[in-house]
C-alpha cells in the first residue's frame, strides 16, 4: 500500500496540491486524471518538495531506488545514441534485455537520443523504464506524442505489468486513453482529490469531469 497523506505542493502564487490523501492498492494500476497530476507524480517521485504531508510504503518513507519515473517530455543529453542510453542502463541492471521492448516499440539504436522525433524519444524512454525493473513506475503522459498503434502497445504493456505485480501511476490528459487499463481512477482539481472511481465506474467519471477530451493544466 502507497499512502499519500495530506500532500501540499506550492508552485510560486499555485498551489497545485493542497492536501490531497491517496490510498493506493500495491499490485494495481492507478490512473490520475485532472489538474496538478504531474505535479503529483514529481512529488512521489521526489522531484518537487511538498511543504507538508508525506508519501509512504508500508508506514515507511516510500523509496526512490524503488520507483522508476518516466517524464512528460523526455530529454537526452546531446551525443549519445539510443544505443549508448540502452547501453548504460543495462550496465546498471545486466539481467534486462531491451530486445523484446525494442521489437515492440522500435528506435533507431544509431540515432542521436536528443535529436530524434518526439514519439521515437517517448518509446525510447519508456523502454529504458521499464529496463530497470522497479516495483513502483510513475508514468507521467505515457501516451503523448505517440502514434496510435504505439498507443496500443503502451496500453498492452501497463496491464501486462499491472498482471506481473508491479504497482503503477499513470498521468494522462484523457480518460478514455486510460479506460480498460487501470484499476480505479483518481481525478485531481482545485488541489485536491475531486473523485475516485473503481475501473467499472469510468463512464460515470467521464460525465461527471465533463469531458473526455483532457485536462488543460498539469
């Protein structure tokens, strides 16, 4: 279980999270919808420091070396290919293959990393992600910029993790990309927690946001 308890992020004059409290199953997909969710999945992360509350794993701080988090807009630092940023993860963790990701989602490996299109960088990072092999994967716009048929796989992918016991957040601008995929729902507004929704409850929460199309903020 990852606890979230009363998170308080300001942002300068913003306070994007203003004691928003989660209670998130292990072994689960969570989608989080609405405005200040990559704000959400930066804290967790680490990345952004709350002014109060906490995230925790077992009543213990949760870990950075046990997440795994994958950028909105991924960025490479210039002059290495995709194939030394493979490289060097599997350094790091020599039991990953990125052969089966590569087949699924494919870069060109003697491209520079920085300088390819975004959908290619989108792949790229996730396959380094999900070489590492965490338990907790913070996925922040998974989606964007990709085409439909790497839409897809993406999706086949998250529930295939979810299955394998690894526990996700997924941030997505829209609904209906994460509709079938994850176990329940949290919308984000006004810096809290505007509504949890179980998997079977997704037209309802499509209704009540009012849209389906996306959320305008982070």
């Amino acid at each position: 279980m990852i606890t979230i308890d009363a998170l308080r992020v300001r942002d300068g004059e913003r306070t994007p999270l203003d004691g928003v409290t989660m209670l998130l199953t292990a072994n689960a997909v969570h989608g989080i919808a609405g405005e200040g969710r990559s704000v959400l999945l930066r804290a967790v992360y680490g990345l952004a420091v709350p002014e109060s509350g906490s995230v925790t794993s077992g009543g213990h701080p949760l870990r950075r070396r046990d997440m795994a988090y994958l950028e909105a807009e991924p960025h490479f630092w210039p002059g290495l290919t995709a194939g030394d940023c493979l490289g060097l993860v599997r350094r790091y963790h020599p039991a990953s293959d990125p052969a089966p990701l590569l087949r699924r989602l494919p870069v060109p490996p003697a491209a520079e990393a920085a300088s390819m299109p975004p959908n290619e960088r989108k792949r790229l990072a996730l396959i380094l992600l999900l070489m590492q092999r965490k338990r907790v994967l913070l996925l922040d716009e998974p989606f964007c910029g990709l085409d439909a048929e790497s839409v897809f796989v993406v999706q086949q992918l998250i529930l295939q993790l979810g299955c394998e016991g690894r526990t996700l957040l997924v941030a997505a601008d829209s609904l209906a990309l994460l509709d079938g995929i994850c176990d329940d729902l949290y919308v984000l507004g006004g810096g809290q927690v505007q509504g949890r929704y179980e998997h079977y409850e997704f037209q309802r929460a499509i209704r009540e946001a009012g849209s389906a199309a996306g959320f305008p903020k982070k």
